[in-house]
C-alpha cells in the first residue's frame, strides 16, 4: 500500500480522510521584540498598524521600539549587616 491510498477512517463520522492531504512546512513570518523587556510576539491580524505599547502584560510601555538612552540603572540591594 503506498503513502497515497494510505486512509484513516474517523469512528465518529462515515468520513474516510487520506492521510497524504497533510503536510509540515516552514514558515516566516516578521514580528516585533521590546527593546525594553525583550519580549517577542507577532501581530493577529495582517497589514494591521504598528503596535502602541509593548505587548508584554507586566511591561505595556510605549518605548517598546526605542531603545534606552542609558543602561537602566542597578537595584539597590539590602545592605543589612549581620
């Protein structure tokens, strides 16, 4: 039996589905990264209008295509004695 008369057929429907019909491609698409967080994501819809703010939940800034001026600067850290 070759790949093309290969058939699965589905218990649920009388639908007999060749299995052949699916294939594994690769895909490019663009998309945007903050440059503030470093989050990564594409747009839902195409030809849509460049995004406002970042879309990262915890970060939403809308300098998300700009990037910083100066490094951002250092957390204090606790400088408890023991």
């Amino acid at each position: 039996m070759s790949i093309a008369e290969k058939q699965y057929s589905c218990p649920y429907t009388l639908a007999v589905i060749p299995l052949a019909t699916m294939s594994k491609r690769k895909l490019v698409v663009w998309g945007y990264t903050c440059e503030r967080c470093g989050y990564q994501w594409i747009q839902r819809t195409a030809g849509a209008p460049e995004p406002k703010v970042c879309a990262n939940r915890k970060c939403k800034s809308p300098y998300w295509n700009k990037p910083r001026q100066h490094p951002a600067p250092a957390k204090k850290r606790d400088q408890r004695r023991r």
